[in-house]
C-alpha cells in the first residue's frame, strides 16, 4: 500500500492471481486490473462514472445511461453507441463483482479502503435506477455543455432557451423557458448538492444552465452567483451574442467579481445572410459586440462555430465571414474557439427547410476543410497568447 496526503493505493490479489487495486482520492476512486488493463472510475459515494473494459470506452450518465465508444475500423475514428438498457445493467454488474472480489480479500485493508469499497457495494443497478429518478426529480434534461464543463456541478437557474427557435437545435425544444424564483432556486441548489453529497468532489466548476441563464436581471443574478456553493468553484455560463449587450462591461465585471469565469456563445458563424437563414438572434456584429464585451470585462470566452451550417449553398460565404469574424475578435489565452460539425436532427425545422431551398448537406470531408480554411485563416490578435481550438462533439456529451 502506499499513501500520499488523501491518495491511497492498495494493491491485492483477486482470485486466480489476478492483480488488482484501488485508488481512493477526494475526487474519485479508481478500480484497476492491472494486467487486464480493465479500470472502473467511481465518484466519491460509490457511483459507476466510467470504464474502461474490453478494449471499450464506457461513460454512464447520471439518469443512468451508459454511453459506449471504441476505435473504429478506420483509422484515428471511433464509434459509440449508447448500451441498451440490459447492457448498461450488465457493465454495473461487472464492477459490482469485481469490487466484491476486492472486498473478500480485504480483510486487513486500511479503514479508508474498506470504507470506499463497502461504498462501491451500495450501488447495484437498483440503486442507481433509484438514483435517477431523484436526478430527474431535481433536474430537468441538462440538453448540453461545453466540452470543457462536463465535469460541472450543473445548477439550473433558468429551463429551456429564452430564443429556442434557431431551425438546427433540438436541445430545448419541450421545454418552455423559464426563470426560477430565488425561492426555488434556493431549493434546487439544496437539492443539487444533497443529490452530489461527497461526489461534488469530482466537480471542478458550477454550470449556471440552462442556455442563456445570464438574462436574468442584475441583481437577482448577482445575489444567486453570490449564493451558488461550493463558493471556490469558478462559475460558468451560455448566452447568445443578442442578449449580451443588455448588460454593460460595468456589470460583466461584477459578474466575474462574483466568481464567472468564462461564457460561451453559439456563434455558428460570421456570416449574416447564413445567420438569419439558421433563424439565430443578432448577426455577426453583435457577436462581435459581445465578445468585445465580455474580454473588455476580463472574462474568458469562447465562441462555438457550427462547420457544415447551411450546406453547400452558404458554404464559401460562411467560411470566409468566419475567419473575417474570428480575426476581429480580442480573443486570447484562455479563450476557446470550437468546431462542431452540424448533425442534423430529425426533428428539427433544418431539414425540411433545406431540401425545399435545394440545399445538399455537405459530406465529412467538406466539414474538416472548412475547419481547416478557418483554422489556416485564423490571425490571433495577440500571436504570443493565442486562443485555444477544440472539437465540439455533441455525440459525446454524458451528464
Ligand atoms: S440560442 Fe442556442 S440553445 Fe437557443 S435555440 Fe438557438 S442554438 Fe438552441
């Protein structure tokens, strides 16, 4: 065994020799068999996260889904596919035996490793079946995140998306936007972080969701900012570029003195005539405006570029206004420009706007040139501190 500050590593023998161990941390605990290669992630009440098994990727969300991913036959891709029920079931029950197993031969194992692994045995499928009807008591569907908040304690201060009609996005679809009352969101909060208990150690920031939750007025959400526990987490939030300018940089810095660290836009593009066609609010000078804003108040940004959007018919203008639009925005380190390809969704109003305009929807290929033209376009105003690129996959969000 060995033992570093709250990091404890104890090593076994599963029967037939096999080796194993478990790694106890704040954050999490680790099941690992060594020559296997197998390891199961926990979060600190004993929740199933994640796996690795098999030679598969596994994430299980908190309403209790389980999201596979493994190397595809083509080189550098993957695929993923979310189990069906009776399998998500079966991979619980593989970490279940296997932690088990550890708990037999754990009989002189330290207190705190005996404790996380009767924490382990707490939850069989039952358990975190039940476990999903509270989250779903105390959330309504988290749609989605930035890639770099899937690790966020997720509070929702506002439902749905205050615009919700943008012709691609489903995300929020049937859920009429609403703000809560600081009385019920004070409740959720309570909620939230009865539901995490010791698992808000796993979480590295707050996501204040749903979309656009920095519409509300000033003071109502500086107070809830200033509410929000774990109060040393850095807070982070979506808007759309139209409702930016309702708030002043005076207020933006209030907003980051209240602990908001980065907000992230769906730009989509730089191009207003692909804009108004996708239905988004504003154009690209208000996605300008608002990210000037924003950087003018210290915050982080990042900006989301939607590659494939209004297929073939709008393809050169979307990526030449793109560049033009991305070269005239103060970004820099800290600030993320992401590409995520356009999925169409089968009930969205994209589709059937697109075929009576005759616009063919633009195959892989077209959509890693576009990143790339816009990548090779990119002049960062600052070439000592340049923002950061990142993939947008909405396929693999797992709350
Ligand atoms: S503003 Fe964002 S969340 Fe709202 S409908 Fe448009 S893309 Fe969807």
């Amino acid at each position: 065994m060995t033992g570093q500050g709250p990091r404890l590593h104890w090593a076994t023998r599963l029967p037939a020799g096999r080796p194993a161990s478990l790694l106890v941390r704040p954050a999490a605990i680790n099941l690992l068999l060594e020559e296997e290669q197998f390891s199961f992630t926990f979060d600190p009440l004993g929740r199933l996260h994640g796996a690795f098994y098999q030679g598969r990727n596994y994430r299980r969300s908190l309403d209790n889904r389980v999201l596979a991913k493994w190397p595809a036959a083509e080189k550098g891709q993957k695929e993923r596919r979310w189990l069906a029920r009776e399998e998500a079931r079966g991979l619980v029950q593989v970490a279940q035996g296997l932690a088990g197993q550890m708990a037999a031969a754990a009989a002189d194992a330290p207190p705190a490793v005996a404790a996380a692994l009767a924490s382990l045995a707490r939850w069989d499928w039952a358990a975190l079946e039940a476990d999903r009807q509270r989250f779903q008591q105390i959330y309504t569907p988290v749609g989605i995140l930035p890639p770099d908040q899937y690790l966020a304690l997720v509070v929702q201060a506002t439902h749905g998306c205050s615009h919700n009609a943008c012709t691609f996005c489903t995300f929020y679809q049937d859920i009429p936007f609403r703000i809560k009352t600081p009385e019920q969101f004070r409740q959720h909060v309570a909620d939230v972080l009865d539901f995490f208990g010791p698992a808000v150690a796993m979480r590295r920031s707050i996501f204040l969701a749903d979309a656009n939750a920095l519409v509300i007025p000033m003071p109502r959400l500086r107070a809830l900012l200033q509410g929000l526990q774990p109060a040393a987490l850095p807070r982070f939030a979506f808007i759309d570029a139209f409702h930016v300018e309702r708030k002043s940089v005076a207020d933006w810095q209030e907003l980051r003195a209240d602990g908001l660290a980065r907000v992230t836009i769906g730009m989509e593009s730089g191009h207003d005539p692909l804009l108004r066609w996708l239905n988004k609010p504003g154009d690209a000078s208000d996605v300008l405006d608002a990210v000037t804003r924003l950087k003018a108040a210290g915050l982080q940004t990042s900006v989301i570029v939607l590659l494939g959007a209004g297929g073939d018919r709008y393809a050169q203008g979307h990526v030449a206004d793109t560049v033009a639009l991305l070269n005239a925005m103060p970004l820099g380190r800290g600030d993320l420009i992401y590409f995520s390809d356009f999925v169409p969704q089968a009930d969205a109003p994209y589709a059937g706007l697109a075929a009576a305009a005759g616009i063919e929807t633009l195959p892989a290929a077209a959509l890693r040139g576009q990143e790339n033209a816009i990548r090779a376009g990119f002049v960062a105003q600052n070439p000592a501190r340049p923002p950061q690129f990142a993939r947008y996959d909405i396929g693999e969000f797992v709350y």
